[in-house]
C-alpha cells in the first residue's frame, strides 16, 4: 500500500468516526425533542379532558333545568301553550299549542 492511500484511509477513517460521534451526540437531543412533545400532547389531552367533564356537567344542569315543571310552564308561557287535564282513571296534563 502506498503513503498516499494509507493517509486517504486514515483521514477517511477519522471523517466516518467524526460523523459517528456527531450521530450519538444528537440522539439524546432527538430524544429529548421527541418526549417533550409528546409531554405538550399529554398535557394538551388532559387540559381537553377536564374542559369535556366541566362541560358535560354544564350540560346536565341545563338539561334538568329544563325538565323542571317551572321551566316547562314558563316555556308554555312564551310559547302560547295551554294546560288541560284530561280526566280519567288517572289525572294527566297536556299541551296544546292555540
């Protein structure tokens, strides 16, 4: 082997160990960036999750607001909806709209 190319491999040698050590070096900052979003994501998820049960909760009161017999009568009100019982076996109201 000549001088020439054992001093092409030498410096070839040290390129492709330069590279190698640049690769390590950069993983655990992939890494890093890697976990970090995926941190922001979780948190993102669970920020979302309390935001849901609050608002399910919301939702629930609104709807046994609106099944109260004083919702419903105010409704009727504003809606121009009369009561009548209708007699039988057993003592039931209706709405009709006039």
């Amino acid at each position: 082997m000549s001088e020439a190319a054992k001093v092409k491999g030498k410096g070839l040698g040290i390129v492709v160990i330069l590279i190698f050590v640049g690769i390590c070096m950069l993983v655990p900052v992939w890494q890093s960036a890697v976990t970090a979003g995926i941190q922001s994501r979780i948190e993102k998820t669970k920020t979302n999750i309390v935001y849901l049960s609050e608002r399910k909760i919301v939702e629930k009161g609104l709807i046994a607001r609106r099944t109260t017999p004083e919702y419903l009568i105010e409704q009727a009100s504003v809606q121009n909806i009369n009561f009548t019982q209708i007699s039988d076996t057993f003592d039931v109201t209706v709405a009709s709209a006039h």
